[in-house]
C-alpha cells in the first residue's frame, strides 16, 4: 500500500488479528472451499473465539462497541484472504443490524449477547422472487393471529440461509398499503413451518451459502415484531445504509489480494528478456490499478468515519462507497488477469476466484444501478 491510514492501536490490532486468522484459518484451504463449493466452520469458529462478531454490537449487550470503520476493517482484510468467508461473517452484521437500531430492550437483551459471541448467526431476509432491485414488490405475508404472526412466503437468494440462527424477515401485514404496510420480524432456526431451501450453485462466493428461506404457516410470538407494524422497509432501507460500507470494504480487500498477486508474478515473469513489470504498458496498469484501489479506500474509509461521528443522512453517501469500490474492484481484477495473461485464467491461481468473486459485490446489498438512483436522488436533495 502507497498509502499508510492512521490507525488507532486499538484498530490496528484488530487488523493484524484478522490477518492471523486468515493466515491460518483460511488462506491454506480457500481455493478449495471454492471447487468444491463448501462451506468451512473452522475460520467462522476463529472469528467467534477472538470475540470479532461483536464489533457493532453495544458494549452493555457484550459486544466490543466499535463503529462502521472498525466493521470496515474487519470486513476489508477478511476479504483479502476469501471473499467467500467475509460473506458469511458480514451477513451476520447485516442481520444484526436491525436489531441494534429498532429492537426494543427486551429483544436487544435476548439476541444480541449470543450475537456478539458468535453463538448465534443472522440473515437479513428481504430479496423475493420477483422483488430484487424493486424490493417494494414482495409478496411474503404475516397476518396477526392473537399473540402471534403467521407467515407464508419464499425469500430468494439469502446469505446464511439455513446457516443462521436468527433471521431478520420483511414481510407485508397490511398488502393494502404497499410499501407502508411492511413490517419486520425475527424468525429463529426451528420455528414451524420456516425452512431452507436448496444451496445454490454460484459463480462465486462459493465458500458461502445461499439459500431460499420458505415460510409455510410459519408461527411466531407476536413480540417478535420489530419497532411497529408498518416499519419495515424503513428497518430494510436504514440497515442497508450501515452495511453497504461493508461491501465497499469487501471489494477492498479482494482487489488489494488481486493487485499483489498480479503485481508479483509481473516481476517474476521474464519475456524477451526482462521480467514483464518492466514493459511501460504493464507497469502503467499497475499504476493505474493502485490509483483506483486508493481512491475507492479513501471513500469508503471516510465515508464510514462519516457514519461514525454521527451523520443523519448517509444514504447517498454509503451508496456511492459501495457502487465505486466495487465498481473498481471489478475492472482491477479484470485488469490482474490480463496481467498474468493465461496463468490468470487457470483455476490453479487465485485471481480467477478474484474475479469472480468480486462479481458479485456489483449486485448484492442493491445493484450498482439502484446505487446510483439513491445517489441521484440525494443530489436533487441537495441542488434545488
């Protein structure tokens, strides 16, 4: 890295913390993971033991009461090693997150503990079907039954479905209403009628899992119900504006692990007599490469500080951290392939798993298209 961020000693511990599990944990077995498409316990485990699930979770409920940059570092530097492994540890902050800002005490004091642990994964649970980028279009019900909700409807494409032990569900208890008749619940692992779908085959991510999340007459205590009736996509909208950072902080680490990999064999590689680093046209994509990774730093970096230090109205600006970081990531592995020209193709090196990976950074958490709506939106905002 040309450029060296001033970290406090608390935040730079947490870095190197995260580089020895990924070292160990994960750095020997992630190209595995990704062929055979499997999920690992083992570094999910490590994270649990060093206490690193409690990053955002408040201090009174047993969490370490750090902020979005420290989620960001975190997130950052576990994707260095796997993308994959990143996946499943952020989603379970996307998960915790509505609980932190819109559970009420009673639901803060029973989850968030065996959260901060590590005992307890989440999911956020808001993708349908046909309700992607138009998330006002789901069609998952709960309908009041005295001191319970029923509910009945399928979620698509969720991380840690089936992994998690508490998932955050948003689903229509007054379809009448439409967008203001959307509430948010939690759903455990084991309540009846909630079930997993099949794991889906991805081109990449694989070391993660995704699943459909199916609800058929699924029953739930009534005090499951987050904030209020009617406030769910308020909960989906202001959780997505904490943790889109996070996957600005994803596409970091893997373009920095892609940057590296190509940058090194580069140098290695001798053609016409020289090692291919020294041609003007290969050095100028690194260079070229390495600027774009520090400006996207630079972004999502602040932009959490932003958040941090108490911002109101973040919605544009965690957009635009996530749409240009990833956006970024995605040319700059690109570029590491061509760098490493057919070694970069082969399964046998990373960069391959690089690219594919960071794919989907572009569309989950909202598709770069819908980033760029938001932003646009906030801009009018701003210029009357």
């Amino acid at each position: 890295m040309l450029v060296k961020y001033s970290l406090t000693e608390e935040q730079s511990l947490l870095v190197e913390l995260i580089k020895r599990i990924g070292e160990e944990y994960i750095a020997p077995f992630a190209l595995e993971w990704d062929e055979k498409e499997s999920f690992d316990n083992r570094p999910i485990r490590a994270l649990a033991d060093a206490d690193l699930f409690g990053i955002i979770v408040p201090k009174e409920y047993g969490g370490l009461g750090m902020g979005v940059f420290e989620m960001c570092l975190a997130v950052e530097w576990l994707s260095y090693y796997c993308a994959g492994v990143s996946t499943t540890y952020a989603a379970s902050f996307l998960g915790a997150y509505p609980l932190i800002l819109f559970g009420n005490e009673k639901q803060k004091e029973k989850y968030l503990p065996d959260i901060a642990r590590g005992k307890k994964l989440c999911a956020f649970a808001l993708t349908e079907p046909q309700a992607g980028s138009d998330a006002f279009g789901i069609k998952t019900t709960a309908r009041k039954e005295g001191d319970y909700y029923v509910l009945n409807g399928v979620k698509q494409w969720i991380t840690n479905g089936g992994l998690a032990d508490i998932n955050i569900v948003i689903a229509l208890t007054d379809p009448a209403k439409g967008p203001r008749g959307a509430s948010a619940f939690i759903v455990e692992k084991g309540d009846p009628g909630f079930s997993a779908g099949k794991k889906e085959k991805k081109l990449g991510l694989r070391s993660s899992v995704t699943t459909d999340l199916i609800f058929n007459d699924c029953k739930i205590p009534a005090d499951r119900l987050l904030s209020r009736e009617g406030m769910g996509f308020m909960v989906a909208l202001k959780t997505l504006d904490y943790a889109r950072c996070g996957a600005g902080a994803q596409a970091l680490g893997v373009a920095q692990a892609a940057l590296e990999v190509s940058i090194k064999h580069a140098k290695k590689r001798i053609q016409f007599g020289q090692p291919v680093y020294n041609f003007q046209a290969v050095s100028h994509t690194f260079a070229e490469m390495t600027m774009r990774l520090e400006a996207s730093r630079a972004l999502v970096y602040q932009v959490a500080k932003f958040i941090d230090a108490g911002a109101k109205d973040f919605s544009g600006a965690s957009a635009m951290a996530k749409c240009f970081a990833t956006d970024q990531a995605m040319w700059i592995c690109e570029r590491a392939i061509q760098m490493m020209g057919g070694y970069g193709y082969m399964r046998d090196y990373p960069v391959q798993k690089f690219f594919r990976d960071v794919k989907c950074l572009q569309i989950y958490e909202g598709t770069n298209e819908i980033q760029k709506n938001v932003i646009a939106r906030e801009l009018s905002k701003v210029y009357k």
